[in-house]
C-alpha cells in the first residue's frame, strides 16, 4: 500500500537556538519553517560546520532533538540548514532539563 499522507514544512520565522549535544556549543539563528519532522534554518556565516551532529534546537514554544541533515552556504555567505527530528531518549531530557538555561 502506498503512503499518500505527505506532511509539509510551514513557514515560521523565528529566532532560535542551536546546541550542539556532544560538545554544548550553542548557536543563535533564524528558524525560516517547520513540520513535525524538522526545520529549516538560516544560520550566521560564522557558524562551524554542524552536518552530521545531534542537535537540540529552541524556537520559541517548540524544541526539537535532531540530526543535521545538511548545510548549504548560500551566495550572501549565511547558512541554509536542515534538520531532521528525532525522538527524545531519556538522556537528552535529562541533558535537556538539566543543561540548556545555563
């Protein structure tokens, strides 16, 4: 049987917040658009490369655990990002709850 529900991103213009869960570097950027299965997101030229890196990401009301699944430098030097959820273990909340405000 083929699948014909297709879930699509929506736009959603925010200012949001990378961290990165193995080292908790912590990256400020633009979440462009959203779907329960991931982002897009505009990130300063400064920004290292995040390819391949469990993530936690904030924007406003929402947080998302996910992979980063790519990072693409644009022509004005900033970042297009993609992500792809993930679902939370027990071990991100806990980093989640106990790491992030500080």
């Amino acid at each position: 049987m083929e699948e014909r529900r297709q879930i699509n991103r929506v736009e959603y213009p925010t200012k949001s917040l990378i961290v990165v869960c193995d080292t908790g570097e912590k990256y400020y950027v633009d979440t462009v658009n959203v779907s329960p299965l991931g982002m897009g997101i505009k990130a300063p030229e400064d920004t290292p490369n995040l390819e391949g890196k469990d993530i936690i990401t904030v924007a406003d009301t929402l947080i998302m655990y996910a992979d980063v699944t790519r990072q693409v430098k644009k022509e004005d030097g900033t970042f297009e990002i993609g992500i792809r959820a993930r679902k939370f273990t027990s071990e991100v909340l806990e980093y989640l709850f106990t790491n992030l405000g500080h």
